[in-house]
C-alpha cells in the first residue's frame, strides 16, 4: 500500500443519545444513554485506518477544548493532521438522536471544520497513488465548496498517472448542494457512494438498484456509483455495465449511526491495498455490518475482524 487516504471533509464531536424516538415538536424525551466522542468524517478516517491505510485529515479543527478533543481522538488513530488549528474558533458539535430501531436523526451546530483555507489547501500534495474522499456536507459551504472544487479541478487536470482516485459521498444533506457544484463533482469523481435516500434524491428513481443505473450514467466514463442499501447490500453500478448487488450480512441492528462511514472507510482502504472495486465492496459490507452492531458512530472494525466475519460467512 503506498497512497493514503486524503479526507478533506470536517470532524466535529458527536453528542449521541439513545432515545425511544425523536420528541415531537415541542415535546421532551429522556435519554438512555448519551456520549461526546469524535464523528463526521473521523469515522471515515478510523475505519480506513483500522484497514490498515495511512490516513491524512486535511480538513479544519478548532484550537479550543472540542478540537483538543478531535486531536487526541486522530492521533490515537494514527491519521496525520495536514493544517493547524483555526485560530479564534472551536470545533463544532452534532447531535445525534438514536431511537430504537437504530435509525438516526442529527441536529449540527458547525465550528472550524467548516473552514478551509485555499493557500492551505494547494500545499496538500497528492499523488496517483492516492484516494481523495469529498463529503457532500464540505459543498453545503459555499466558501469550503468553491476552494475545494477549484483545488480538485487542479489535481484532475493533471497526467492520468498523476491524478488520484476520488471517492465522494453526497451525505444527508445532498438536497442543499448547488446544482452548479453538484455538476463539478460528478466531472471528476471516480466512486460515487451514497444510501437510498441520497440515491433517490439524484436520481429521482425509488428503486435502488436502478437509481445506481441512472446515475452511473451521469458520471463520467469509467466512474462507478455505489448504493448502499441496508442490510440487503451494496448496488454497484457503472454505465454500460449495468448493476449488481452486492449482498450485505444478517446482524441484529444495535445503532446504524457510521455504519455509511465504516463503508466508505473500509473501501478506500481495500482500493488502496489494490483489490479490485467488486472485492472492495464485499469488505466495506462486511464492516458495516460489524458497525451496526455496536453502539455509537465511530463503530468500525479492524480488518482481521472483516475478515473472520467473512471467514464465518463462507465457511
């Protein structure tokens, strides 16, 4: 393995509590539980790095307490941290609600991971070997979205060998993004990976596996679109090819909260290992069926638990 995975999303602390559903407006509802630990895009992050992939956040984080916070939870990971602290600015804070059927519902209050700098941003070197992950909540913020966009035109623009993978993800948010930056993205990505939900919203088609078909169409030639579908497995897609599912694994469902993430995660780290995209899936399945799991975002699992699941799975 010799490329990383550049992540140049936002990490922001995740204040989970379970619930027995959402409060009706107005209303209130106890906790069972509750935990403030690292989400967003370090669960990208720690499941890649669980993988066994070198992992670079180039993403923003504050210099108070919640970043402090953010710090700690990277290093003990293992991921490098491209910038400095943003000066004046803590890191932001989401709330999510698990109810009990592991569904999620989130509230976010953004902070410095909100921000980037372009100079910062182009000092970020990035090879043919390695994968960039874009989330779709960094194109929800016009001034991340332009420097971001610009900074992938550039390093797209380059020798084919020279130019690194691009996996992005939509994310809940996807309906805000601007069709202009919507169109920019799906210029350059290479993977696509989004839920149902997000896949419906794109391609205005409910049926999951032909909403991969149709938006595989979009992409650009070459490019493959995923869709995760739960516990019945992952779609892929690529235009011409047409689709597949690729079965998921029976777990009982404890929380769904990361379980996207540890997917994203576990796929860039098998693509950077070399595996092929079809193999790559299979794995990221496996670790989002362990993520489920376990209660909390940040779930995935390290890759010799992916594979003894798989070993039991095809025993």
């Amino acid at each position: 393995m010799t490329g990383r995975l550049v992540h140049t999303g936002q990490v922001l602390l995740d204040l989970v509590m379970r619930v027995p559903a959402p409060p009706p407006v107005g209303g209130d509802v106890f906790a069972s539980a509750s935990s403030l630990q690292p989400g967003g895009g370090f669960n990208v992050m720690a499941a890649a790095a669980r993988a066994g992939a070198r992992v670079l956040y180039a993403g923003g984080h504050g210099e108070g307490e919640l970043g402090d916070a953010v710090r700690a939870a990277l290093a003990a990971e293992g991921i490098e941290v491209a910038f400095g602290a943003s000066v004046g600015r803590d890191t932001g804070v989401s709330v999510a609600m698990v109810d009990d059927s592991g569904e999620r519902t989130f509230i976010t209050a953004p902070g410095a991971e909100s921000e980037l700098d372009p100079a910062a941003l182009a000092g970020v070197a990035v090879t043919g070997a390695d994968i960039v992950y874009l989330s779709g909540y960094s194109l929800v913020v016009k001034e991340k979205r332009d420097a971001l966009l610009d900074w992938l035109d550039l390093v797209s623009n380059r020798d084919a060998a020279a130019q690194p993978t691009l996996l992005a993800d939509p994310g809940p948010l996807v309906a805000d993004i601007a069709p202009e930056a919507w169109a920019r993205l799906i210029a350059r990505v290479d993977v696509l990976s989004c839920n149902t939900r997000e896949a419906r919203l794109l391609s205005a088609v409910a049926d999951p596996g032909a909403a991969a078909a149709e938006l595989a169409k979009r992409v650009r030639p070459g490019a493959a679109v995923l869709v995760r579908d739960g516990a019945a497995g992952c779609w892929l897609a690529r235009d011409g090819a047409g689709e597949e599912l690729i079965p998921g694994l029976p777990v009982t469902v404890v929380d769904s909260n990361g379980a996207g993430d540890a997917h994203s995660g576990v796929l860039a780290a098998e693509l950077l290992r070399g595996m092929d995209l079809r193999g790559a899936v299979v794995r990221a399945n496996a670790a989002a069926a362990l993520a489920v799991t376990r209660p909390g975002p940040a779930t995935a699992p390290t890759r010799a638990e992916v594979d003894a699941l798989l070993a039991a799975q095809y025993a």
